[in-house]
C-alpha cells in the first residue's frame, strides 16, 4: 500500500526571522509567507511481507521514528527543489510525512496539528534551531500572516489579497538561484549565540518584524510598489545578523537585477546560499537577461493557495482514492 502527501515550499515576504525562538520568546515574532506551486512530495510505503524497504537517508529514519511510523514503513521524498534552498523544504518534507501518516492510521488531522507536529520533531527532537514559518505555511498554504506570542502559541490569518493583486505579484516576483547549498542550523545557530550578548541584534529584529507588519499593509492594499523598498530593507539588516549571512553569488545576482531595473531583493532563509527573491516591477524581461548573461537562472513565482494533501494510491491504477 501506497500514501502520497505533498506539501508546498514558501517565499519569506516581510518578517522572516522573528518566528525564530530566541527571538520570539522574548518579543513576539510577526511575519508575512507565501506558499508556491514548488511543492515537496512524500510517497509512504507499507511493504509486503518478505519485500526489501526502500533504501532512505539518515534524516528520513529519525522523522519516520520521531513521528512514530509503524515498523516497516519507508518514505521516499521528491522535489523539483534541492535541500539547502532556503525554501523551508525540511518543514514541507516533516508536514507532508505526517500527513501520510495520519491517513495511513485513518486519524483525522488539520493544518495546525500538522504544522505543530513537524515543528517539534524538528525543533525539539531532532535540535534544529528552526522557527514555525516553515511548516505553517507548508501546512496551511496560501498567503498567510503569522502573529508568534512569547509563549509559542500562532494565531495564523490567511491575507484577502484581490485576484488582481495575486496576479500582479506572481509578475514582479522572480526567484534566482545563486547554486548555493548551505546547511541553515549552522548559521542560526551562530545568531542566536550572537543575540545573547547583543542589543543591536534584537533592536534590528525588532525592525525586520515591523517590516512584516507593513507587508500585510502593502499586500491587502495593492500596494505592490512598496515591496522592493522592504526587501531592501530587509537584507540591509539580514546581511549584519552573523558573517555567513550573504554570499559572493548572492551579493552578484542582487546587484544585476538592481541595475537591470528590478525594485529591490534579498536572500532568503537562513542565507549563505539558496535563492535570491528579486522584485521587478516592470523589468523582469531586462533584469532576465541581465541574470542570464551572467549564467544566473530565473524562475516565476506561482503562488499556491492550498497547504498540505494526502492521498490514497491504488496499487494497479496509480490513480488516487
């Protein structure tokens, strides 16, 4: 027997970071996401007697343990995305995997219980230093803001943006590939050791939370305008935050798609690698080109307004149930 699950990856639009723990337990963290049509998917498989387990990571066994998967059970993990984008792939992976599980059982789940699952096998039992924007917005889908209390608890609000406006935003969002890989705990971990013993550090925090806070604003106003200027922002304060931040790639693909006309951008997840999230406005065919001269590869932003699936897959068909 066959489960499929997929999840969608996510774009950090304003106030990525601040769900981050160390962070949030002391001020509250506020951030704006998009779930896309990347999505990550998860076959789980329960094997006939005396047929060999297909062959799986280290990684995948701890969270198929960690999750309590019945013994015998092996998951396979497919994505147009490699591990290490900063597209938040690990919390996808962790959500789609509990959602197969779920209906593996016939137990009833929803986005929240699915979201908070993935987060404290990865954060609490497997010790990645890793915040809840990953695995909310792979479990809810959709543009969503969410407000993270001192205390953990996430009040998630999908934002009513118009047709027009999502239209809009997938046109002037490119992502950029820098063909960086970085293992992301390593350099949380280094901010969250630096953000003990500085202020400075908190206060451009709490700097990058009202930029999220301004983002909702933005988005449900129409004002897609306003979204280079934050980005900007946003990375001028990132890039500070720990010396593995930025990378020669990434500094490369900004600076092109500044003088190509794009609005502004940033390096997305933890940094020093993965992707840059560029803002065209107008110039996406320029700024395309610009990219491509210079052996950089853009790809359109499609939006997704779902979260995490599951199905049933029929042996012999293939087909879902």
């Amino acid at each position: 027997m066959k489960i499929v699950a997929s999840a969608p990856l996510r774009l950090p639009l304003g106030g990525g970071g601040t769900d981050l723990p160390w962070y949030a337990s002391r001020r509250g963290g506020f951030l704006v996401a998009a779930a896309i049509r990347s999505r990550v998917r998860v076959t789980l498989e329960v094997p006939d007697r005396g047929r060999q387990t297909t062959a799986m990571t280290i990684w995948m066994r701890e969270a198929l343990r960690h999750l309590d998967a019945p013994r015998g059970v092996t998951a396979r993990v497919e994505s147009s995305i490699p591990p290490g984008s900063g597209l938040g792939g690990s919390g996808a992976v962790l959500v789609a995997l509990g959602h197969a599980l779920a209906r593996l059982r016939g137990e009833p789940s929803n986005a929240r219980q699915l979201a908070e699952q993935a987060y404290r096998v990865e954060h609490d039992r497997m010790g990645c230093p890793i915040g809840k924007q990953d695995p909310y917005v792979a479990a809810y889908g959709g543009i969503i803001e969410l407000k993270i209390s001192r205390d953990g608890s996430v009040r998630v609000r999908q934002l009513s943006l118009s047709s027009a406006t999502r239209g809009a935003l997938e046109e002037t969002l490119l992502l950029v590939d820098t063909r960086g890989r970085r293992r992301a705990a390593t350099i949380l971990e280094e901010q969250q050791r630096a953000a003990r013993r500085s202020v400075r550090l908190l206060r451009s925090m709490d700097s990058i939370r009202a930029i999220g806070l301004r983002m909702a604003r933005h988005l449900e106003r129409g004002h897609l305008s306003s979204i280079g200027k934050e980005f900007n922002e946003h990375w001028g304060m990132k890039r500070t935050l720990s010396a593995g931040t930025s990378t020669v790639a990434a500094e490369l693909c900004l600076s092109l798609g500044l003088e190509a006309g794009a609005r502004g951008g940033k390096l997305i997840g933890a940094g020093g690698g993965g992707f840059v999230l560029l803002d065209c406005g107008r110039a996406r065919s320029r700024v395309l080109r610009a990219l491509a001269a210079s052996g950089f590869r853009g790809r359109r932003v499609r939006l997704e307004p779902a979260g995490s699936r599951a199905w049933l897959l029929r042996a012999r068909t293939g087909r879902a149930a």
